[in-house]
C-alpha cells in the first residue's frame, strides 16, 4: 500500500527524488489524485510551515521543501479531476507598484500552494488595475499585497481603492504583508488582514475566508 506519510515525509525534509517516486507509487497503485494531494503533499507542507512558524525551519528549508512538493504536484496536477481544480481557492499575488522586491512574496506563493491554494503570481512592480483584473477574469477570491519599502506602501492603499472604484471589493480578501507592513497599516488603508510572515499568512487567509 502507498505510504503518505512517507510522502509527507519527503516534502518535509526536502527530498525531491523520493517526494516524486513516492507520488508516482501512489497514483500507480489508484490511490485517488486529490487523496494523494491532501494527506501527502498538502500535510507535508502543513508541517513545514509550521516548523517555520516556530523558528525550527528556516528559509533554506522551506525553500527545499517547496521544491520538491513542485515536482510532486507535477504528477498529480494534470491528473486531478477538473472539479478539484476548480473548487481550490484562487490567490492573485503580487509586489505592489515600485517595489520589485519579491523573494517574500514568492515564500508566500509557495506555502500557498503546499495548502492547496490555486495562485494567480503578478510578479513585482503590479499596478492595481492588474489586481482587478486577476479578479474579474480569473476569479480570484484573495488578493496578496506585498512591499519592501515604505515608501511603496501607499501602493496597498491604491489597490484596495481600484478595487472599491471597479466594485469587486466586498467579493475579494484583501491581505498585505511585507517587512514594514504592520496590522496597524492594515487597520489604516482597510486591508483585511496582515501577516508577519509566510506561514501566518496560509493561517489568516484560511481564517478570513472560513469567516
């Protein structure tokens, strides 16, 4: 029988080679995509995340992690039912306008999409009406505010403003992090949530969307 903890196991410590075999037996053996998906990869990750949280992993060890859940999710994606693909939430992310910072940003991305998040990468240096249209066209339901630097900050403020001027405000969550973001500024521009960092991020979106 396919062992998932063992798949889990290899998302934790990094191993590619053996988070792809691992996958491959599964899916050989019929064990259903999304099963596979959930209670190896997505667990796995769960895991990292929160060794991050609590400061026993640290940035490398994430970064590891994250590949080999890549190239696992490579086997699986093409094989989950369009159903499955559709019911995961859709996160547009993105470096907001004048900042091309994007090493958090892409952490972020990454621990999203061990939980099973559907992401939607802008890139850097996005300007709001990008936003609103990852929204109107791709049915994103959370928005990822990034800055570096507080002086692109007001940037955020812009795009929750693009947001309410193109309507689709109260259909999307608004979360911003970034080094000198804080939950004040949050508060301030009517942003609904911050993280301090990638692994609280996962958290709080999940929070605000069960809400």
């Amino acid at each position: 029988m396919a062992d998932l903890q063992a798949l889990a196991d290899a998302i934790i410590n990094g191993k590619q080679d053996d988070a792809k075999t691992l996958t491959q037996a599964a899916i050989d053996e019929g064990l259903a995509p999304k099963d596979v998906l959930s209670q190896g990869l997505i667990a796995g990750m769960d895991v990292v995340g929160e060794r991050f949280k609590n400061c026993e992993f640290y940035i490398p060890e994430v970064l590891v992690a994250a590949r080999a859940m890549k190239a696992a999710m490579a086997i699986v994606k093409p094989l989950l039912s369009e159903a499955d693909q559709e019911s995961a939430v859709k996160v547009a992310i993105g470096t907001v306008q004048g900042d091309l910072h994007d090493i958090g940003k892409n952490l972020v991305a990454m621990m999203l999409e061990g939980a099973g998040f559907t992401i939607v990468d802008l890139g850097v240096d996005v300007a709001p009406e990008k936003y609103v249209a990852s929204v109107k066209e791709q049915g994103v339901k959370v928005i990822g505010l990034s800055a570096l630097l507080t002086t692109t900050m007001p940037a955020m403020k812009d795009t929750i403003a693009a947001c309410k001027e193109a309507g689709i405000r109260d259909d999307v969550v608004i979360m911003i992090g970034g080094a000198p973001v804080t939950q004040d500024y949050a508060d301030e521009i009517g942003a609904n949530g911050f993280a301090p960092d990638a692994a609280s991020a996962v958290d709080k979106i999940k929070e605000l969307l069960a809400a």
